[in-house]
C-alpha cells in the first residue's frame, strides 16, 4: 500500500499523533479535539467527532470479563492474497489487497496466514497486523451502502466473521480459532490504495476514506499469540477480556475523528511501539 505522503488516513494519522501543539479545528459543538471532555474514563460512553465527516459514531464498550461466546461466534471464510504487481497501487506499485477465500484449513505464522502477502511492509504487516478480521454483518452494512453485493476478503481481510462485533472488541483479549490464539491489538485506517481498488472493483468510491470513518466499523488486526491452524466454520472463543474496556472502536476514533482520545490506549498492553509513543505525547502535551 502506499506510503505517507500518498494516504489521506496516513495523513490524518500524522495529525492526531503529531507531537505539535497547533490547534486542531473545532468539533461540531465548538470543542476543540484535545479540550475538556465530560465523562469518566475508559467504560464510559463517548462521541467521537470531527468536522467535515457529518454525524458522530459512536465509541462503544462493551463492559464483562470472561469467556464470551455470544451468538455463535465463528469464521465464515478464510481469505488469502499473494503479492501482485499493480500501477494503480502507488509506489511500490504492488499490493496484496485481493484475498479470495480459500477452501480447508491454513496455516497461521507469527506474521500472517501461510500464503498471504503483503503489498507494502513499510507500512502494513509485521506483528501487530499479522492478521486482519472484517465481520460478514459489517460487510452486509456495505451492500445496503454501496448496493452490490460484498465478497468476503474484498476488503482485504484475512478472516470474514459472523456472529460478534469485531468493533467492540476489547483490545488485549485472547481469541481461541481454530488451534490459534490471537490478540487484537490494532485497527485499520483506509488507504488510497483501499481506495482505488475498491473503485477498480465497480465500486462508487466518492470520499471513500470519509465515508469509511462516518460509517466507523474499521475490523480488527490481530498479533499471533500461538500459531495453529485455521479454517471457515472454526468457532472463536474469547477466553480473556481485559478489565480496561478500550476497545477498537475506541482505537479507530483516536486515529481518525479524536485524537484527545489517545492517551486512553496506554492501559493497553502490547501495542505498538509507534502508536505506544503517539499516546505518551498526547498525554504529555
């Protein structure tokens, strides 16, 4: 995928983790991104905002411990893409976005599904996106957006859920799938690269990025705690939820609508060096 200078969500990404001091434009409401919010901390119930991409979503979290299995909780399609060169796909002109789905099981390595590619290292994979999850119900929501139908893996994920809301995910939890044990620990910001291969697609692609954030439903990227295998029907069993309740969701609003919401990421364990650094600046302004 492509690199900083070519993203819109790489650059609203550099916004919100900046060490600057400038002032961020006014949310709907007169605050200022970074301003006194009311509320408690994480648990509590919040709007994420940010001008120019219309009505707020919501920052939801789910609150419990414990094994969770709600729903039937399962894989419904395992996806995987080999790298291919690609023009449109921005410098290195190569991606691996495609992922159809693939039949029986796959091997899970540390740093993704066996088979998978990856189109930009400098920016994409690595530990901490080993592997990503898009929920089929999310998907759904898509169709009734863009009305088409929506493959599982077009959005590039390797794994297409049903049953639980990846969004609402507490980051730190412990997914059993298959003979895996993942954590989610990062979410996806959208790229033009996410852009342009939607619009390669047939897809109406008009302010994708905007429209991605509004509908704030990001899916989830997952650290390999125990490699294994996996498969479509595998069920997910969550077999620890940490107490802190800062989920994706929570994640993604901190990227994209409100980064005063940054600082809210370092009780959680295991993140990222990069996003571990962005959250300390923020709270040290």
């Amino acid at each position: 995928m492509p690199g900083l200078s070519q993203t819109i969500s790489r650059r609203a990404w550099m916004r919100a983790t900046s060490g600057s001091r400038e002032e961020r434009p006014a949310a709907p409401g007169g605050r200022r991104a970074g301003s006194e919010r009311r509320g408690g901390g994480p648990g509590t119930h919040r709007r994420a905002q940010r001008a120019n991409l219309g009505e707020p979503f919501p920052v939801r979290r789910p609150e419990g411990t414990g094994t969770i299995c709600a729903m039937n909780p399962q894989v419904a399609s395992v996806n995987v893409g080999r790298v291919l060169q690609a023009s449109w796909a921005g410098r290195p002109q190569q991606t691996a976005i495609d992922k159809p789905s693939v039949a029986g099981p796959v091997q899970v390595h540390r740093l993704g599904p066996e088979g998978d590619g990856v189109g930009d290292p400098r920016f994409h994979g690595g530990t901490h996106q080993a592997v990503y999850a898009y929920a089929q119900e999310d998907l759904d929501r898509w169709e009734g957006e863009l009305g088409r139908p929506v493959r599982p893996g077009l959005f590039g994920e390797n794994l297409t859920t049903t049953g639980i809301d990846l969004n609402e995910t507490v980051l730190g939890e412990r997914w059993r799938v298959g003979s895996t044990l993942l954590q989610p620990i990062e979410t996806r910001t959208p790229c033009t690269t996410f852009t342009t291969w939607m619009g390669r697609q047939g897809f109406d692609t008009t302010s994708w990025v905007k429209r991605f954030t509004r509908m704030g439903r990001p899916g989830v990227y997952f650290r390999v705690l125990e490699e294994g295998e996996v498969q479509a029907g595998d069920q997910i069993v969550v077999e620890h939820r940490p107490e802190h309740g800062v989920t994706v969701a929570t994640m993604f609003a901190a990227y994209m609508t409100d980064p005063s919401l940054l600082p809210e990421l370092l009780v959680v364990e295991g993140l990222a060096e990069r996003t571990h650094a962005a959250a300390r600046r923020r709270r040290d302004r």
